[in-house]
C-alpha cells in the first residue's frame, strides 16, 4: 500500500495530463487502481494496482506497470513491464516482474474492447514458479469522467516446492473508474 502512495505522489509531482482511480469488484477478489499518462500524443503510461483475493491464502498483491502506449489504427497497444509484490500469509512474500501488452479496440466513440496479459517465467519470479495475469473485456464512457468495464480475470501463481498452485481471481468482474 505504501508503494501505491509513492507512485501517486511521484504522477502528481510529473504532472499528469490524466488520472484515473477505480476500483474493481468479482466473486473472487477485488482491485484498486490508480493509473495516468504523462505525456500527450504517443503516451508513457505509469499505473499501480493493491489486488485482494477472498478466496486464498494470499492476503494481497500489489503491483506497479510502466507501459508506452501505440496508436496504431484502429487498435491502442500498450507493450508494459509489471512488478508485483505477494504477501502470502505467514510467509515470506513472493516477486515477479511480468512483461505484457494491452490492447484496447475502440468499437464505437464511448465503448471499446480490452485486452491484457502479463506473464513472469520462474526466471523473473522469487518464490514463486510464474505469475499469469489476464484480463479480457467491454468498457464504456457513462460520462466524460465516469468509466465502467465489465470483464473477465484470472490471475494465477504456479507453486514452488511444496507450495501449491494459486488462483488469486479467477471470474467476471465490474469496475469503474473516475478520471480526473
């Protein structure tokens, strides 16, 4: 959580052209997150995310994503590394740093379609074998600052030694977010 602090304090400092806080809610977890860009044009995307699993012995992840976002028509591609930090309970905590890419599609002036995978090998995870995050989903502009998404996630961790595999989030979720 103190790390989703720094970020947003380091965003405001850059001075933003855009942020968004949002939060969101499935059957298996919930998300808050905090993202922005900096610059106008092709864009630098900085973005933090405090994941709460209800059905593991995770007790939270946190991540921080730095991505640079393409236009390339009709398609945005947002090619971003992601690190991830994992409190287990009564463990030691687990890393990852995961590239990844977005895609975003947008089928109409307020609604679009959205695309997100971030994947970290044993090679790039401590304590951990791999890490798999993956979101899929419809997103709309109710008004210009208010956003919602209907999707769906998985968020999984592969087991090391004697620990077993995890599903952090796996199922629909809805989300909204408050861009200001």
């Amino acid at each position: 959580m103190k790390s989703l602090f720094t970020l947003m304090a380091l965003l405001l400092t850059l001075q933003a052209q855009a942020v968004s806080l949002g939060v969101d809610a499935g059957r298996s977890f919930t998300g808050l997150n905090a993202h922005t860009t900096i610059t106008e044009g092709d864009r630098l995307m900085l973005g933090g995310e405090w994941l709460l699993p209800r059905e593991s012995d995770v007790r939270y992840t946190a991540n921080l994503q730095a991505g640079y976002l393409f236009a390339i028509r009709p398609f945005y591609v947002i090619p971003s590394m992601r690190t991830s930090y994992v409190a287990f309970s009564g463990q030691d905590a687990g890393y990852a740093l995961s590239p990844g890419a977005s895609i975003v599609w947008p089928v109409l002036r307020t609604v679009w379609l959205f695309a997100d995978y971030h994947y970290a090998p044993d090679t790039l995870t401590l304590r951990m074998h791999g890490y798999q995050d993956m979101r899929l989903g419809v997103g709309t502009a109710l008004m210009p600052s208010l956003q919602m998404q209907v999707g769906y996630r998985a968020v999984k961790l592969d087991g090391q030694n004697i620990q077993p595999d995890r599903s952090l989030a796996d199922g629909w979720f809805i989300g909204a977010r408050y861009l200001f």
